[in-house]
C-alpha cells in the first residue's frame, strides 16, 4: 500500500529530513525532493514527492494526488490535507505558511476551538519569519502519520479541516 501511495509534501527544506526520516520509519523509501524551478536539488526543496517524479507545482491540480502541508506554528504545528477538488488557493499565494497559519488561527477564532490561544499569541512570530525544530518536528511526525494513513485509505481530515497541536505554554 505504501509503494502505491503518492502524496506531494508541501514544505520548505526545513522539513526535508525530518519528514523524510520519519517516512522512512514506517517504510516510505522513494521519497525525492524538487523546488519550484521543476529541477531535483536534494538540499533546496519547496516540495517534497513521494514516487511521482519531477512536478511542476503550479499544475498540481491536474496531478490528481493530496498534497500535504505540514506548518511550523512556533509553538505548535499543524498539517493541512489538500485533496483533488479542494479550493488550492492558500497555496497560489506568496507566503503561504503565513497565510496558512492565518487561515487555521482564523478558523480557530471564529469557531471557538479550545486550547488554540497559543496560535495567535505565536503569530507575531510567524509573520516575522521565525522557527521552532521542535514544532517543525512535531508537523513531521503528524505529516507522517496522516500519509500512512492514506496509504492505507482511512479517512482524514481534509480543507477546510486541518490537524492541530499547540502548546499553551511559552517555548
């Protein structure tokens, strides 16, 4: 089911080998990179693509596949899944995992989802262009699970749904 699998991770390198090691500790073994400029460079990734060769990411929507963004929340992460039919719009726009984490942190507001406080606290910082390792790691971990989850065709959560974890707690 694994080999069969074909998600696009949509990320900065910053992810690259922490989600590549963790795809590779649940059996995901073909994992290769691209940027935006449709060429395979290993160490400067905008993607990441699981066994489907080289995309030019501006044509993702006739590819047919989730794609998967895993987000650096400073004091959480988050992951949204992309399938074929969803609106692709956050994606289109310069600085997406500002306007990614704008969108959640929205969401979070307006429907009132509890223990989500820490997300507007840390979206000064998010804007700014800051980095959390661990909340990189922790979006890896939960980008893993949710694409072995489609390996093997459970449902997940989908836009305008996304996963979430924060810590209320400054650090």
């Amino acid at each position: 089911m694994i080999k069969k699998c074909r998600v696009i991770i949509w990320g900065t390198n910053d992810f690259y080998a922490i989600i590549c090691g963790e795809l590779y500790k649940i059996g995901f073994r073909n994992v290769i990179s691209i940027n935006r400029s449709n060429t395979l460079e290993r160490g400067d990734a905008d993607i990441i693509i699981n066994e489907i060769g080289i995309v030019n990411i501006n044509s993702h929507e006739n590819i047919g596949i989730p794609i998967i963004c895993p987000l650096d929340l400073i004091r959480g992460a988050a992951v949204i899944v992309f399938y074929p039919g969803d609106d692709y719009g956050l994606l289109n726009k310069e600085n997406s995992r500002i306007r990614l984490a704008e969108y959640i942190s929205g969401y979070c507001a307006f429907w009132n989802v509890e223990s989500s406080d820490w997300l507007n606290d840390a979206m000064p910082a998010i804007r700014s262009g800051k980095r959390s390792y661990k909340a990189a790691r922790t979006a890896a971990i939960m980008c893993a699970r949710i694409i072995a989850n489609i390996a093997i065709s459970r449902e997940v959560k989908h836009y305008p749904r996304f996963y979430i974890y924060g810590n209320s707690e400054s650090g």
